[in-house]
C-alpha cells in the first residue's frame, strides 16, 4: 500500500475517460490499496478516484464513513467501471475536491442514484444509494468520464468559493496561512 | 414613454451606482427611491474589486423626468461618493427560449472572456448571464497559477444546434488552454 501524490488541475489526465477494467488483475488490486490508502491519509475524504492519482482505469474507492455526514456504519467500497443506470430527485450540497484544492462549490446532484459495478474481485453488483452517498458516488463516476464538479456548478460568483479551511494530516484543520 | 407592462403612470428605468463599500449605502439609494413611490424591480448588488456595485430595475411615477430623478440622487450620490448612472428602458426584451450553461475554466489569462464571447457573438448567441470566479492559489502552492473560472448562461439562435455549437468550443478551449463544456439548464420539475 503507498500513498501516491493527487494530480491537481489543469493536469490533463483528470479531464479524460478512462477506459474500463477487463479483468481484475494484480495491478488492479494494487490499484485498489493504493487509492484506498491515498484516500485514507487525507482527512476527510471520502472518495477518490483512479485518474486522481494519474491512473486511466475506471477504479475508484468510497468510505463515506471517514466523514460527519457520511453513516458510520458504511465501509469501504470498491468501485470498478462503475455506471450510472438509474437516478432521480435532486439535492444541493457543497463539495470539494482534493484534485480541485483551492475551492468548493454547490452542486446539484440527483438524491438517489443505482449504480452498477465490479468489486475488487471483478464479481458484479448493483445497488441504490442516496443521501452522501449517493452524491459521492456521483462525484467519482464523474472523475472516471473526465468531469470535475466545476462542470457542474450554475454561477461562478454565488455558487463556487474559495476554501477556508484545509484538514491537516493529523485531523485538525486551519486557514491557510496568508 | 410608459413602461408597456407597468402601467401608463410608470417607467422604468436601469439605475449602475457604485463607490467605496461602507455600511448604509443600499439603505441610502433605496431610500431615495422609496421617498419617491417608485419600486424596485430587480438588483443586482455585489462588491467587485471592494468597490460596493449596484444594479437595480426600478419603476417611477412617468411624471417624473430623467434629470428631476438625477437631482433626487444627487444627495446620496454626494454622501457615499456614489457614481450614479439613470437610463430609462424604451422596451423589455422578447421572451425568449431555454437557456444553455456554458463552464469554462483553467489557468489565469487574458483574453478568456473576450475570446469565448467573441465566438459566441459569430454564432448570434446571446448571453444573459454572466459570472467569474478567480480563485487565489492558497500559500505554500504560489507555483500553480491562479483558475479561472467563467459560467455563461446563453440563449441559442432557434436555427443553432448545441452539437454544432459544442465542437467549436472545445477548439477554442484547447487553442486557449481552458476546459469549455456546454449543458441544458436543467430545471427541476417537482
């Protein structure tokens, strides 16, 4: 497991899709640890995807539970070529982006989405998701076709702001010094 | 001339003010306008650059004239060192059909505004809003240049097609290094 440095924008991979995952393969798996652990080492986040650490595979990983809004309960989840088949309903809600560092934005989101994928051992599911964790699904497929939340937000003057508060490794958090 | 959809005894006029942002300067522009038993229609208020700037649609009784309503802002305009400008709308803008939101962004530089409208402006496409948002590096990360951050909301010629739109702007997002997407306003029905 390594921890390997997040590719910010403008780095162009995070604007391209990925290509799907034929087989799970030992790189894959590694893959796997490797996003699990990035994501891991950076206080509250909850998600993170393949193309953010320069990888063009439809891989991503999910552990909602690392933060206040998330359900306690929900574990890590593996996400290979995961889709988008079914949504509805829509929600506002604030996000931010470890590839996207100095701002947040609103965006809206649907509130329930089904998602089918492979886990980490290629084998198929499919399951809906709603409230944080549907938007945070939402926000990783969107890494995997090349899209960042900026292409989501509707006004650049009311809807996107600068980030006031960076979480440091050790969970605490603070303005950037000026 | 009567503003078409306030009524013979109203007109409608655009009001731009703007000066060094302190306390009391909405107050003493829509005080102004309240003393004078005219309304206020729509704003637009924000700060840009520190500077208090405020847009505002407003109807007042027609009897009243373009330099009787100039005299009447004039105090205010002296108290906060408002630049105030009055222009009386002669027609509101045919309704018109859906809106598209175009993004774009990448790193600080000149020209992203004007080459963008530019080519928007070949294709007769008009904008109806406008934001920016330049979001400044935080310390300890100054080697990445600032983004830039551009959101239009645009209404396309009838004849227009977004897919004939779309490939032209992603050229010149590349030409300019910026990412450039186009969408449907997606509005909820609920």
């Amino acid at each position: 497991m390594a921890v390997l440095p997040v590719r910010v924008f403008p780095d162009p991979i995070l604007k391209l899709s990925c290509q799907s995952v034929e087989r799970v393969t030992p790189t894959v798996h590694r893959l796997i640890h490797d996003l699990t652990a990035t994501m891991r080492h950076h206080p509250r986040c909850v998600g993170l995807a393949a193309p953010q650490v320069g990888v063009r595979w439809a891989v991503a990983v999910l552990e909602t539970s690392r933060h206040p809004k998330g359900a306690p309960e929900s574990g890590l989840m593996v996400l290979v070529n995961p889709q988008i088949v079914e949504a509805d309903g829509a929600v506002l809600q604030r996000e931010g982006c470890l590839s996207v560092p100095d701002l947040t934005g609103n965006v809206r989101r649907a509130a329930r989405v089904r998602v089918q994928a492979r886990d980490a051992e290629g084998r198929p599911w499919t399951a809906w998701f709603e409230g944080f964790e549907a938007i945070a699904v939402q926000h990783e497929v969107d890494h995997l076709q090349g899209k960042l939340f900026l292409d989501r937000v509707s006004n650049a003057k009311t809807d996107v702001f600068q980030r006031k508060t960076y979480w440091r490794a050790d969970g605490t958090s603070g303005r950037p010094a000026q | 001339m009567a503003g078409s959809r306030t009524g013979a005894a109203h007109r409608t006029w655009i009001l731009t003010a703007s000066g060094n942002d302190r306390p009391g300067m909405v107050a003493g522009v829509t005080e102004v306008l309240f003393r004078l038993g005219g309304n206020l229609e729509d704003s637009a208020m924000t700060r840009l650059a520190g500077e208090f700037t405020i847009m505002l649609a407003l109807t007042a009784p027609a009897a009243l004239s373009a330099v009787k309503l100039e005299r009447a802002f004039a105090a205010v305009s002296r108290r906060f060192g408002l630049a105030v400008h009055l222009k009386a709308v002669t027609h509101r803008a045919a309704p018109s059909g859906p809106s598209h939101l175009i993004s774009v962004y990448g790193a600080d530089r000149p020209g992203i505004v004007y080459h963008v409208s530019h080519l928007l402006a070949s294709h007769r496409v008009n904008i109806i809003d406008l934001s920016t948002h330049l979001a400044a590096p935080s310390k300890g990360r100054a080697s990445r240049p600032p983004l830039y951050l551009l959101v239009l909301e645009v209404q396309l010629p009838s004849r227009l097609s977004v897919s004939r739109l779309e490939p032209r702007l992603r050229q010149l997002g590349k030409r300019l290094g910026v990412e450039i997407g186009c969408r449907a306003v997606d509005t909820a029905v609920l």
